[in-house]
C-alpha cells in the first residue's frame, strides 16, 4: 500500500510538470497567455483600423506574435500607411510593427 501511495505521487508530480512544460513558451512556439495577449493586440488593433473614417475603407491584415504587429494590404496613399502605423502603436503591448502596407 505505501509503495502505491508513493507511486501516485510520483505520477502526479510528473504531470504536473508536464503540465508547466507544455504551458511555457519556445523560440518558435507562444505560451497560452503570449497568444491570448497575441489575440487581444490584434482585435484591438482591427478595431481601431475599423473605426478611423480614413481607413475602413481598406482591407487591411493584422497579425501578432509576441507582442509584433504586422500590417499588411494594399491602400491608395503613404498617408494611409503612416495613419495604420500611427493607430497600431497606440494599442497596449504592441513591441514592434512590421508595416508591409503597399501603396497602390
């Protein structure tokens, strides 16, 4: 009996260490909580795109990952371009923007 007791806590010690392993985050992979904030920045960022007058009219891709934001699309003027860079770094968390907004 004891050395069953002794086994399971073993056993939960390792998954519980699984557990944490699985949660961190790696060069090429995000943690649960960097890709909730990763989801949040993006939603703020479309949203605030969305809501400028100057720049609803476009179709502008947003993506982050590890707090860089990336803009991409086609807009008819570098106005447009400074404006949707400008919006981006007003959002909480941003770390870096990669403007690929192409002027047509």
């Amino acid at each position: 009996m004891k050395q069953r007791n002794v086994f399971i806590r073993y056993l939960l010690v390792l998954m519980l260490i699984a557990t944490f392993v699985a949660c961190a985050s790696t060069p090429k992979h995000e943690s649960t909580g960097e890709y909730v904030d990763d989801s949040v920045i993006t939603t703020k960022v479309k949203s605030l795109l969305a809501e400028d007058d100057f720049l609803k009219s476009f179709k502008i891709s947003v993506e982050t990952y590890k707090g860089i934001v990336q803009l991409s699309g086609f807009v008819n003027s570098q106005n447009a371009v400074d404006k949707a860079g400008q919006i981006t770094w007003t959002v909480k968390g941003v770390k870096s923007l990669k403007n690929n907004l192409v002027v047509k």
